[in-house]
C-alpha cells in the first residue's frame, strides 16, 4: 500500500496496513523557512516542493496542505471583503503603509449604496513568518452587510484557471507518495470572523438572530465558488477552520445557533465527492458528540492542554469510529521545547491511544514553528511509523 493509497483509505474510514503518519507544515514560514531561509519566503511554489520533499525524506506519508499559494496573501480567504477586484459598481481605493515589520492596506470601497472601509494587515514575527489579520473589519451593520451582499464581486475565470494549474502541478510533485488538502475560506462562522467584529459576533445569534442569519447565508454563499475551484482542480481534502466556533461555546451554543450552518458547507464539499477535513486547533471537548451530527469525514487536531483541552483517549471512546480523527503530539511543549526522549515518550503514548479501533492518523497536532530542533521531528516520525502497525 502506498502512501496515498494509505491515506486516502483512512480518511474514507477504510482499513488500512498501519496508521498513517505524517506532519503538519504550513507552506510558508515557520519550520519550512527555518529549514530553507535561503528561498523567498513568498515563493509558495517551492516552498510546497520542499515540504513535500522533507516529508518523503524522513518517510512520511506527505500530507501537503496549501494556502498562502492559492491567493494573495491579504484578500478574501484571509480576511475581509474582496478588495482585490473592481466592477463599475465595486470601486477600490487602496493605500499601502509600511511601519516597521507591518504592511498595511488600506481600503475604500465605494458603491452606490454606501461605502466600506476594511484594513489589512500583515506582521512579520520573525525572517520570512508573517501573520495576517482584517485589523479593521468592513461590515459593523447589516446596512454594510446588504451592501456587501449585492456589490461583491464574484470569483473570476481567470482565478479559477490560476488555481487548477498551481494545484495540479503540486499534485503531479507529490505522485504516489501522498494527498494534497487545500485551507478554504473556512466555515461560514471563521470566515464571518474575518469580516466582522468576532466578540460582537459571538453574541449576535442572540441579539439580533435574523443579522446573524444573514451574515451566516453570505459567508457561506460568497466562499462556494472558490471552494468549488479548488474541488475541480483536483485537491484530493478541504480543509475547513472550524475554530471560531470552538468547543468555549460549549455544545448547547454550538448546536441550537452555529451547527446547521457549519452542517450546509460541509455537505457542500462532501456531495461533490471530496472529504472535509474540520479543524478546531483549540477547546474541543464539548463539541467531540456534536461533530457526529456535523458530518465531517475527518476531524482535527484534538489539541492537549496546555494547547487546548483534548483528552485523546476520552475523545475517541466518544467519537467511536464515527469519524476519523486526525491527532498527535503537542507541536509547542513537546516537538519544540521538549527533548528528544519527552517525544519519543509522548509520541509512543499516543499512537498507542489513536489506532486502537483505526479511523486514525498520526501527525504533529499543529504546524511545526520556527526553531523546532528537527533531531526532536525525526524522533516524532521514527517512533510514530515503528508503532503504527495494528
């Protein structure tokens, strides 16, 4: 069985020779750019062929997860509405402002209805890391919401045509040897966060049930063409951000406001044939039983404390093989600060808990960040594929 063959049963809940194992390495920064400063940190591209080919070398099952590559970095899949395009009645003003380690983009957008005004900016935390965020959020109405709503503009040809040739030439790079998952705009509650104050959002399924509505149907509806693309291109999982609506809601929360919303975009995905990975990198506990109505074919990172408040054990014996579940070891405490022996300790531990019953794969539960020691990774990859036999 190869690799892609391995991994492509185990998120369908098929039974496979031994657990997959693998890493989680964002395609930019972080631990790729500590292993090669040497390559522009914007050049997405090669930056994904290394990822790729560190994972082969230490004989991982690649699991590649592409973002940054996909669009520009400050746009509309990572915070605010579409300032990248303009239409006779969408018209964008833009300033650029450079403090420091901060890039900032202004925008004003001018429709015949009203004008919105967002901000964007990107951090650097270190060489060739950067961090991004809608510093200044464009809708805080519904009145900017309807505008929104009716002026967009939609995703173009032409970026459709952009994302099946970046895809498939990463997906020919990876061959046999894995899959490649694709980060959409999130679900419809992350990617409200981005264009919407996320503590008045927390509240407004309750102050204002029908705005929240609202602004559930346009998040949803303004990310599908884009997650269709990357469907057609052939990206083999979604992977959907699930953590704004984490596990601090608690499960009532979560079912009677959030859920039937998160439900409709996974079943979007799932229809055309292509798995959704879910991804709450935080409090999880809570919501572990209520993924089961969800529906998601994979479920991750099952963060442990101090991380999260994951409980592997615990979280499988509730989860019960209904879906598969994608954990590891604590990418912070333990592959970065820890030593050789905590991980190979830790590591044993948990693909012992994980593939009892199957419907698991083995990775570091988060990206690996700069100044992880790669002895502490081999160790991880080592001890993981020597106990990953059933």
């Amino acid at each position: 069985m190869n690799s892609r063959e391995r991994l492509l049963k185990a998120i369908n809940g098929e039974k496979t020779d031994r657990v997959p194992v693998t890493l989680f390495i964002q395609d930019h920064g972080h631990y790729i750019h500590q292993l090669h400063p040497e390559i522009d940190p914007m050049d997405y591209q090669q930056l994904t062929f290394k990822v790729i080919d560190y994972q082969r070398k230490l004989g991982c099952d690649v699991f590649a997860r592409m973002i940054f590559d996909l669009y520009h970095p400050i746009n509309i899949c990572l915070g605010g509405v579409n300032d990248g395009e303009e239409t006779d009645t969408w018209k964008v003003d833009t300033e650029i402002i450079e403090e420091g380690n901060n890039y900032i983009k202004k925008s004003k957008i001018t429709t015949p209805e009203g004008v919105l005004n967002q901000t964007l900016t990107r951090a650097s935390q270190n060489k060739g890391t950067h961090v991004y965020c809608c510093t200044e959020k464009p809708i805080t109405t519904e009145e900017e919401l309807d505008i929104a709503i009716k002026y967009e503009p939609k995703m173009s040809k032409e970026y459709g045509e952009m994302v099946t040739g970046k895809i498939q030439r990463i997906k020919d790079y990876i061959g046999d040897d894995g899959i490649l998952g694709t980060w959409v705009s999130g679900g419809p509650v992350n990617n409200a966060s981005m264009i919407f104050d996320h503590v008045s959002l927390y509240m407004l399924f309750m102050t204002d049930p029908d705005f929240f509505d609202k602004l559930m149907r346009f998040t949803t509806e303004r990310t599908l063409s884009y997650t269709k693309a990357f469907i057609d291109a052939g990206a083999d999982v979604m992977l959907v951000g699930g953590n704004v609506a984490g596990g601090f809601l608690g499960t009532e929360v979560y079912e009677d406001y959030i859920l039937k919303y998160e439900k409709e975009y996974i079943d979007f995905i799932q229809n055309t044939g292509t798995p959704a990975v879910y991804h709450n990198c935080g409090n999880i506990m809570n919501l572990v039983e209520s993924y089961k109505k969800l529906g998601a074919q994979v479920v991750e990172p099952f963060s442990p404390v101090p991380l999260g408040d994951a409980d592997l054990k615990k979280a499988k014996e509730i989860v019960d093989g209904e879906y598969v579940m994608i954990a590891g070891i604590d990418q912070v405490n333990v592959l970065k600060n820890g030593t050789v022996e905590d991980v190979i300790k830790v590591t044993k531990e948990t693909i012992d808990i994980g593939k009892k019953g199957g419907k698991f794969i083995m990775q570091s539960v988060d990206f690996l960040e700069y100044n992880t020691p790669p002895e502490n990774v081999e160790a991880f990859v080592k001890t993981a594929l020597e106990n990953a036999y059933y």
